[in-house]
C-alpha cells in the first residue's frame, strides 16, 4: 500500500549505485566503527537523557552504505512506504549515502565537526537532506507547506543536530522558493547553498 512501488524502485536502484547498502534496526550494528554511535549516545545520554531517548526511537541514521531505523523497525520497504514523508526521508537518507560515496573522506570528516556554530558544514549536509523532504511533497502535493519549513527549522536549529545552525529559517525559506519554482527537483539536485543564500 501507499508508497511500497515506489519505495522497492529506489532501493533497487539505490543498491544498484550501491550494492552493499542495507538496511537495519539500530543496535544492531554492522561495522565496528558504528559502535562508536552507542558509546556516543551514552554520553550524550548522561547529560541529555531525552536526546538519546529520541535519537533511538524517532530517528533514521545513515553512516556509509548502512541505514538504520529507529528501534522496533528493521523493514525498510514497510518503514519508507507508510506516507509521502517517510518517503522523502529515504530519499533524504539517500542524498547523505550518495554525498557519503562522492566525499568518502570529507563527507565522515566535515559532518562530525559538532561544535554549535552560525554555520556548520554538517548543516550544508543536512540542507541537501531535508531539500529532499520538501522536493517530495512538492511531487506529492503540488505544493510545500509552511509546516514543513518549521519542521525543519524546528530540527536543524536545535539540539536535534547539536545545533547546526542557529538561525536556518532564511536559507530553508530560500531552497523552499526555489523547489515551489521548480528550479530545483529530482533526486539528488545539485545546487549551491551559501552563507549569503
Ligand atoms: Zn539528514
């Protein structure tokens, strides 16, 4: 139902780019390096116990050709398919595999310096992600909600992404315009974010 054809074509050809792609539940883990993620979490706990409560329970985390799902869901087709959003959050997660694959150096590199900050390069990252939330309800529906300009506001101006960037409305406004214009679209667009978007 819903969004499982269109779900089953993009891993298909997602696994196609790259063949080791899977999908899991996290904890999970697939390589030893991904245990640095529960060691992390822990700490993080320890200062912010809802923050760790959330990272596990609400959130999908891509590191290099691994996608994990929140705790309880292991079934990528059944968890991408259920709405138009979850959708776009696995064309989302897909921009960061495929940005992980075209920077296999810089990409690990540039989006793990967490230090809170007007601009981040894990905020570029993350900006390329959530273009892809908004490109998909504009397939959807025609159009981009204001809700969803909040939404990811609401995410990439706190502590959800340690603060990424303190101020994002303006830029998000700016990538919302221009998707409502259609200047960008597709799966993996490429287009340029700047401080002075
Ligand atoms: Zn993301």
């Amino acid at each position: 139902m819903g969004y499982t054809g269109a779900v089953t074509d993009y891993l298909v050809r997602m696994r196609y780019d790259v063949p080791s792609l899977e999908i899991r539940e996290k904890g999970n883990w697939r390589r030893w390096w991904h245990k640095a993620i529960p060691v992390f979490m822990t700490l993080v706990g320890l200062v912010a116990p809802k923050f760790e409560d959330w990272f596990y329970e609400n959130t999908v985390t891509t590191l290099g050709d691994t996608i994990y799902l929140p705790l309880g869901h292991d079934d990528g087709v059944k968890y991408f398919s259920k709405n138009f959003q979850r959708y776009g959050l696995l064309r989302h997660e897909a921009v960061h595999l495929r940005d992980w694959f075209a920077n296999p150096v810089w990409f690990p590199f540039s989006y793990t310096l967490v230090l809170p900050a007007v601009w981040t390069t894990r905020f570029k990252w993350e900006l390329r992600g959530y273009a892809q939330n908004m490109i998909v309800e504009m397939e959807e529906t025609g159009f981009v909600q204001y809700a969803t300009v909040n939404w990811i506001c609401d995410n990439l101006g706190t502590s959800a992404y340690l603060w990424a960037h303190t101020s994002p409305r303006r830029i998000i406004e700016s990538i919302r315009d221009q998707i409502l214009d259609k200047k960008i679209s597709g799966e993996y667009p490429d287009f340029e974010i700047t401080k002075e978007t």
